[in-house]
C-alpha cells in the first residue's frame, strides 16, 4: 500500500523517539549507537534547502522535456495530447516507483515530490483533455478527488491530503449551491458537519497504530478540518456567501452566527488547552484575530491606528504576564521550548523570518533614503 | 507511537526494563509547552504596536496631539532601552543568552520605534536638512553599536538594512527585487561593493574572534545583495561580459564555502543564482537556435544539477559519517 519501505519508516520513527529522549538524558550513547545501528532506515532524505533545489531542478527538467515531448509527437490533435499525457505520466510513475524510490531509496528528497506532483496533474490532465467539453466543474472535482486519495495514501504526501481535503470541501459545495432556496440554510452547517466528521476520522486514524505513517498528512487534514468547522459558521463568510448568491443583506439566524463567531475560538482555546493538543489551541488563536476582524468588518468602533496600538499592547502584555506566570508556577504547563516542533510553528518559523524582513511602514516618501523606510529583519536568525 | 517504540526497544533488548519504566514516567509527565504560541504573541504585540503608532503619527501630524504622541513613543522608546540596558548581561566576544524572554522582544521595539520617531523629527523639522546621509547613519551606528554590546542578530539585520540605506540600496530580501531600480549603475555597483563588504566581515570577525556567531546574518544578506547585483549587472546594465566573470567568482567562492563549513542553505542559494547566469548567458549569445536546442539544454543542464547535488554528501567536507 505504500510505496516506500516500512521497515525503513519505521526505523526512522524509532530514531526520532530515541533521539528525543537522548536530548532528555534518557538513553546513554551506547544505547543510542545501539539503536541507530539497528535501526538504519538507509533513506536518501536531504537538508530542506537541498530538497528545494532538488524540486526546482527537478520541474525544470520535467517541464522540457515534456516539450520536447510535445515537439517530437507533433500533437494536433485533442486525442493525441491526451495520449502524450497519460504516456508521459506513466512513464514518470514508473521512474518514481521503479527507480526513484525504489533503487535509490528517495524519501522526502524533492525529486520524488516532484514526480509525484508532476505526474498526477499530468494524468489528471489527459482526462480533463478526455472529457467533453460542456462538462461541470463538479464532474471534474470528482474525476480528481480519487487521485489526490490514492496519491497522500501511496506516497504519505502531506500536500496531496491536504488536495484532497479541499476537492473533497469543492464537491460538497458543488452538490449543495445546486439545492434550491435551501442552500443558504444548509451551506454552513453542511459544512460544519462536514469538517467535524473528518475531524474525527483525522483524530481517530492517528491514535491507530497500524496507521502511523500516515500521522503527519491524517494532521495537516485536521487542522484543515479546524479551519473549515470556525469558517462555516463565521458570520463574515455567511453574510458574504449570502449577498453573493442571493442579495442579501443580512444572513437568517444572524444572531446564531455571531455567537459562534465569537465562541467557537474560545472553545478552541479552552479545550486545546484542557485537552493538550497543540492544533487546537494555535488554531484557537487564530481564530481570535479572524472574529477580531470579522467584527471590525461590521462595527467600527475604532481608528485602525489606535486599534493596533491597543491591540499590540494587549497582546504584549498577554504574553508577558503569561510568561511570567509559568515561569514562577511550574506544572502541568510550561514556558520551556519543546524539541518537537508541529508543522504549524515550522511555518510559522518561516513566515516570521519572512515577515520580519518586508515590514511595512508609514515613512513618507519624501526622501528615499530616510532612516525610517527600510526595517530590516531576522531573516538570518533561522538554522543552516 | 511512543510506547510501541519503548516496547519495541525493551524487546530488542536495546533498553533495560528500569530504563523504560523511566521514560515512561518522564513521557507521562511532560508539561506542555506554550513557548512558540507566546514568542508569537510578543512578536505580533511589537508588529502591531510599531504599526499603529507609526501610523498614528503621520496621521496626526498637523494637529494639537502629535506633540504629546510624539512624546510618547520617545518615552517608550526610551524605556524599551532602559530595560535592555538594565538587564543585559555582561559584555563578550562570544555569544551571551538572552537574560529574560522579553528581552529581545523589547529590544526589537525600542529600535523600530527609534526609527519612527527619528523619522518623524525629520519629516516635520528636518533636523537633518537635506543631509538625507545622517539620517540613516544615525540609526546605523546606533544599531550596528547595540547590536554588538547587547548580542542580538534582530538588531544586528536592522543595522545591515541601515547600512544599505546608508549606502542607498533597498535591501531587504523582498524589496531587493521590488522597489530598486536597477537600471543604475551606481546601484549596482553599490550591491556589489557591499556584497563583497559583506561577505568579509565574517571572516575578520572569525579571525578576531569577535562574534562568531552574526557570521550568518552577514552572509545571508551578502550573499543575496552580491549575486542579485551581479544578476541585475548582466541583465538591465546588460554588460554581462564584466559581471558575468563576477558572478562566476561569487558562486565559486560560496560553493566552496560551503564545501569547507557544511552549509547546504548557501550550496543551493549558490547553485540557483550560477543556473541562472549560466543560462542567461546562453540565451544571450547562442541566438537562433532551434527550440529544440534550449529544451535540451535544460534536460542535460537540469540533470547534471540534480546528480550534483543528490551527491552533495560526496562533495561537503564533513566530520560526521
């Protein structure tokens, strides 16, 4: 069922516990040697920079080369670029299984990435070519979705759980637009139902054992799910999806969309908390600054200037006080950096470093080299 | 999955029963970290606090309150140095830990709002007057000083931003591209000259042994300031003659070092702007080809790249197996 090695996965997973808990102390280094020389997972998985080149390379590459393909086919007709690329396609699915993953035991590299993404658009692609052409885009979701499935569970892709999340979201939301009158009332809930059951499934498949290598694309698909459950029901989407498709001004059961626009965060927060589970807490958090904006979208209570002023403060201070709190307090919570970073602050690690860097500011452009116009930032502060 | 694997190890004997009964208690007993979610929040706290009171400033500037605004982001601004001045921890040439939480935090928003401030005075009074130079020297020395003395590489990237501005380059990662006109020579020249400045300062400060630890922050913007000048000196100055043998030289030299230091970031970065010129130049002066000829260019170039770096480990001088 998957296409990489097993005992290869599992022996990287083994390594990883036990790295974490020689970091601890826990395991001294003979046992550490132990378990690295037993556990040998023999992968070529290179630094994430290497694995960006590798990927750019790699669709340069695939890019001409389906040019050339092209030129020397001399396509001229509908049928035969839909030829060219299921050929193509599955001459790419053979290196990648047959070479890339197989005899040279790529996981994560980049070019394994690549060929995977290349090749499913380009079959995907030979169909769309395939299909008439008054089709529904609903015709066409459902033609991909079953690719995107296969694709994340064959190749434990992170990127294509979370495709196939969001084909799975577009078909749902095709079938109901079509519901008439009735759309507006069942839209939102049928997409809280949605992202609440598939929140449960992702939940449940990563407490199963033999399911562990699929925990990290069974995560992305659940914080997808938190995401989607809080905007289905946000009064701003509503409102907005309601004047779009029908003109209206306001949405029925205003009231009810605002209770949960405000609620549902501090349910997130409060229960991530409770629970210790990371997703729903910084997903909680995020959602505060969306019902923030959502209510500013409507009330405007304040200057946008004083309004960061003040919220900036408050959040400084939030995060102070807190920190001092669990400084002085230990228990079941704690200030102390975890080694084991989620996906989420990986991002985010990068998106501050970004962020840092291309500050805004509100110098005038009067002279060009005045002091205040360039912030510059922590770009460099991350790990080579 | 964790006690699978501590099962797993008991079995193969790799971990005595005792031990596992003490990771088992530990893994129990693990508090939960909030520190990414707070660091964030500070770190949002003294995006916005900058933001606002920026604008806040600008849009107040002709009426009764910016005196009293103005005051009071002097007054912040000042207490934000007081704190970190209070509680710095003794000056090294190595590198010292951050000795609360806060700290560079604070410090990040003493120095924004510094330049808002500094800004202000000089839009409304130009105590500078047209010596446009000083207003950013200023800041420079301020920065590249506090930097130095309190150990922070936050401040450290705002120093070197200065510095450029200084020297009349926007130089930000994102704006490099965006707002420089790179149709001026002097601009080039100017990225070329404080590329290559750039790229020295590790190495003295190596030899010096004087923060060893900013090395990074240097190159990071050495390295993308010199490469993209060059880049920008073959293409809009269109003398790729002069600045094509340079680009080779820069690539050469970070391709080495990262062969001697073990740094894959700078290997790639090196890698992709030498594609690039190397490119560039064949489209520029094998014209009139037939297209097939630059489809396989890219398929044997592009190949040729991948073996090379699929087998970076060959070429990277490690220490570790």
């Amino acid at each position: 069922m998957i296409a990489y090695d097993q005992t290869g996965l599992d022996a990287l997973q083994i390594r990883d516990a036990a790295q974490e808990w020689r970091r601890q102390g826990l395991l001294s280094d003979e046992q550490w040697l132990a378990v690295q020389t037993q556990h040998n997972a023999r992968f070529y998985s290179p630094n994430v920079f290497v694995r960006i080149g590798l990927a750019i390379f790699t669709l340069i590459l695939l890019m001409a080369a389906l040019g050339l393909g092209g030129l020397i086919a001399n396509l001229n007709s509908e049928g035969g670029l839909a030829m060219l690329c299921f050929f193509f396609g599955f001459v790419l699915f053979l290196a990648l299984e047959l070479w890339i993953i197989g005899s040279s035991r790529h996981y994560g590299s980049g070019v394994d990435d690549m060929l995977l993404y290349f090749g499913t658009s380009l079959l995907v692609s030979g169909f769309y070519v395939m299909m008439p052409s008054n089709s529904q885009p609903l015709a066409y979701a459902c033609l991909t979705f079953p690719f995107l499935v296969v694709g994340s569970i064959r190749y434990l892709d992170r990127l294509m759980a979370a495709a196939a999340f969001g084909c799975a979201l577009t078909i749902l939301a095709l079938l109901l637009v079509e519901t008439p009158k009735l759309a507006l009332y069942v839209m939102p809930f049928a997409g809280m139902l949605f992202a609440g059951g598939v929140y449960f499934f992702a939940q449940q498949g990563q407490r199963r054992y033999a399911w562990r290598h699929w925990h990290g694309g069974l995560a992305v698909v659940e914080l997808l799910a938190l995401v989607v459950f809080y905007v289905s029901g946000n009064y701003w989407m509503v409102q907005q999806a309601g004047y779009g498709w029908f003109q209206l001004e306001q949405p029925p059961l205003a009231w009810f969309f605002w209770i949960f626009t405000f609620a549902v965060p501090v349910a997130y927060i409060y229960f991530g908390l409770r629970r210790k589970d990371r997703l729903l807490l910084d997903v909680g958090l995020g959602c505060v600054a969306v019902a923030v904006f959502t209510y500013r979208a409507y009330f405007h209570v304040m200057p946008l200037a004083w309004a960061a002023v003040l919220g900036g403060a408050v959040l400084f201070a939030t995060a102070y006080f807190s920190i001092r709190h669990l400084r002085k307090n230990r228990g079941v919570y704690t200030y102390d950096a975890d080694s084991d970073k989620t996906l989420l602050q990986e991002v985010e690690q990068q998106l501050i470093a970004q962020h840092l860097a291309q500050q805004p500011t509100p110098t005038p452009n009067k002279n060009e080299s005045l002091g205040g116009g360039q912030f510059g930032g922590g770009g460099a502060d991350g790990q080579f | 999955m964790r006690p699978h694997i501590l099962r797993h190890l008991l079995q193969q004997e790799v971990l005595t029963p005792d031990d596992a009964a003490r990771i088992e208690q530990v893994e129990s007993a693990r508090p939960f970290s909030l520190h990414w979610e707070l660091k964030t929040l500070l770190y949002l706290g003294v995006l916005l606090l900058n933001l606002g009171l920026g604008y806040l400033i600008y849009q107040n500037i002709d009426t009764v309150g910016h005196a009293a605004l103005i005051a009071l982001i002097g007054a912040v601004s000042a207490v934000c140095f007081w704190y970190a001045v209070r509680h710095r921890k003794p000056f090294s040439t190595g590198e010292t830990e951050s000795p609360t939480p806060y700290y560079d935090y604070v410090l990040l928003l003493g120095c924004l709002l510094f330049l808002v401030m500094e800004g202000y005075w000089q839009f409304q009074y130009q105590i500078f007057g047209t010596r446009y130079g000083l207003a950013t020297f200023i800041p420079m020395v301020l920065f590249f000083g506090l930097a130095y003395w309190l150990d922070n590489r936050g401040v450290l990237s705002l120093g070197i931003t200065a510095l450029a501005s200084w020297l009349g380059v926007a130089v930000t990662p994102q704006d490099l591209l965006a707002h420089n006109d790179f149709n001026s020579a002097t601009i080039v020249h100017t990225g070329v000259f404080l590329g290559a400045v750039l790229t020295l300062v590790p190495f003295l400060s190596e030899r010096y042994h004087v923060k060893k630890h900013f090395s990074l922050t240097y190159l990071n913007f050495g390295v993308h300031i010199g490469m993209i000048a060059c880049l920008a000196g073959m293409m809009a100055l269109d003398q790729p003659l002069l600045y094509f043998p340079l680009l080779c030289v820069a690539v050469g030299f970070f391709i080495w070092y990262a062969r001697t230091r073990a740094s894959l970031y700078f290997l790639t970065v090196a890698v992709l702007y030498g594609y690039i010129g190397v490119t560039y130049m064949l489209f520029n002066f094998v014209r009139d080809m037939d297209f097939t000829f630059y489809l396989l260019y890219f398929i044997l170039s592009c190949a040729g790249v991948l073996v090379f770096l699929i087998n970076y480990k060959r070429f990277i001088k490690t220490d570790a197996p």
